[in-house]
C-alpha cells in the first residue's frame, strides 16, 4: 500500500473514532436500471461483479451517483466477489480478479472527487454473504474462508480501505469470511478496518437463528473493527438490536437499513421508506446508539443518501458506556 494509501487509511480511522461517516445505498439496482446487456454479463446474466470488467463505466456512474450528495465512502461492486456466487456461475476462479477490478473503479472515482475538493472519499470493499451456508453442510468451512482471503487480498490490491463483510446470515460464514479478510491483510502486511455487518430478519434473528447478542459475543472476540446491522429490514425493525450493541458492544456501531420492509407488487419490490424518513432514522440513532457509519441498504438512492448527509452534518455520534455482556 501507497503512502498515501495509509494516510487515507489512518484518516478512516480518525474519522470512524470522531464523527459520522456516511457510506453510499443499493448498488445492484442502480447497475440494473442501465440495463446492461447479456454481451456485458458476458452471458452471465446477473453477476453483477462481471460489470467491473466489461462494464467500468456504469459501475462507475453509480459510485459517481453517491459521491454527488456528499457521502464519505462508496461501497465496491463486489458483493458477489466470492467462491459460492461465483461458483453458480463456474467461475469461481475470478474471485481476486473481479475483486481487484470493482476496487479500482471505486478507489479512481474517489480520487477523482478527493482531487476536486481536497475532501477525503474512501472505499469499503464489499464482502458478501454467499449462496452457502457452511453451518447447512452446503460448503466447506475451509474453501470458503480461502476464498474471502482472495476476496479481501483482491479488494486492498485494488484500493480499498476498508473491508465490510456485510449481510451476514451464517455466523460460521460470518466467521470464514473475518478469518479469511485476516489472512490477507498478514499475508500483504497491511492492516485495515475490518467491518462486520449482520443481518437480523424480521422474525428477530438471523437467518440460521441467532440474536443480536450470540452474534456480538461470536464477532467481537475476532479482533473486528466495528459491528452493525444491514438489509433485511428496514430502520424501525433495527431499532431493538441496536440497542443492544449500544449497551454491550465495546467497538463502533454502523447500520445501513433497507428503505423499509419490502411491499411486493405486480412490478417487483418496492420499498416504501421516503427519504425524509430514512433521514429521521438515522439522525436518531447517531443521537440514541451512538453509531459511527451509517448508510443505506435495498431501495435506498441518492436522494435518500443526500438527506441523510444533510441531518448528520455536524453530528458526532453519542457517547457510549457499554456493558459487556457476563460470559
């Protein structure tokens, strides 16, 4: 890593300790709403990652999209950068390569707009959850983890400076990809922010079972950076487990919601939360819990990002006295 790659790094860090971060929203619809063809999927209809490749251009006019309201960082367009998604395309072998490419489209667009202003962007590499649960039998635990050590070595190769394993549903998946992002960073001798963000359904739990807080005792033990919540739900369902990270978690809080519970219509989902409304949440929740990093998840837009960097503007985040949960 560059010089200046550390100095941007080390600049994340003062910001995430001091103020609030404002992190981007959706990105596979943004990309779908340009209507990429099956010639830029190359015949891959839906892997999105493909797009970094093929496509840089309109990866890059999403990221562009966000950092026009004004947030801090963009997400990479890697979500899908790992071995089960790209295993249901037999391509799994392109893990460090797409993630690599999706870096770099993001680290050129930040530093495109850092070089307007002189404002800091950054860029968190995306670490998705799969289409394989390891807790399920539906993956080896080891090839899975080898391949986010890909994935990770992949994302900071290419300029991230951060790396989110985010939508996490599996906390033996949760775990592969950690100890898989640790195992690239010493192998490149770096060191990072590590984010972990789980996904809570709206049954209360996720997808495998386990509350808020068996996730908070499983993760932070990992030496993780910061904890959060994203997708599933939109900020009111959030609301509980947030709470209790802000009274038991000793690290950062983010949460990135959906832009409510999706309402399903004749034409697909729609998420009904307004902008405002997004705004309202969020605000709240730096003043109530504390968090760090905030951002949007499904639905989410532009506009919903530009009011919520508008309410934050100034805000630092609540101090927290948190009380680790007894062992």
């Amino acid at each position: 890593m560059s010089t200046d790659g550390r100095a941007r790094v080390a600049a994340l860090r003062e910001a995430l300790a001091t103020r609030v971060v404002v992190a981007d929203g959706a990105m596979g619809t943004m990309l779908q709403a340009q209507d990429p063809t099956l010639d830029d999927f190359e015949d891959l209809e839906g892997c999105n990652e493909i797009l970094n490749v093929t496509r840089p251009d309109i990866v890059r006019s999403v990221h562009e999209a966000y950092f026009e309201v004004g947030v801090d960082c963009v997400e990479t367009n890697t979500f899908g950068a790992n071995h089960s998604a790209l295993g249901e395309y037999d391509i799994p072998e392109r893990v460090h390569e797409l993630s690599e490419a999706g870096a770099r489209v993001a680290r050129e667009t930040a530093d495109a707009y850092a070089a307007r202003d002189g404002r800091r962007r950054w860029v968190l590499g995306s670490m998705g959850p799969g289409t394989k649960l390891p807790t399920l039998g539906h993956a080896p635990y080891t090839v899975l983890r080898d391949a986010y050590q890909r994935n990770a070595e992949g994302l900071v190769a290419g300029g991230a400076d951060a790396l989110l394993v985010e939508t996490t549903q599996d906390l033996l998946q949760t775990k592969a990809a950690v100890l898989g992002a640790r195992r690239g960073l010493e192998a490149l001798g770096l060191d990072v922010p590590l984010i972990v963000s789980v996904t809570v359904e709206a049954t209360g739990t996720m997808l495998l079972g386990s509350e808020i807080g068996a996730a908070l005792t499983a993760l932070e033990p990992l030496g993780i950076d910061m904890i959060g919540l994203n997708c599933a739900t939109g900020p009111a369902e959030m609301s509980e487990h947030l709470r209790h990270l802000a009274r038991h978690s000793r690290i950062p809080l983010s949460c990135m919601p959906n832009a409510g519970l999706p309402v399903l219509t004749k034409d697909g989902a729609h998420y009904p939360l307004t902008a405002p409304e997004l705004a309202d949440a969020q605000e709240n929740f730096v003043r109530d819990y504390g968090l760090s990093l905030i951002g949007g998840c499904c639905g989410t837009t532009p506009e919903h990002l530009r009011q919520v960097v508008e309410r934050v503007n100034g805000l630092t985040p609540a101090e927290r006295s948190p009380r680790p949960e007894p062992g």
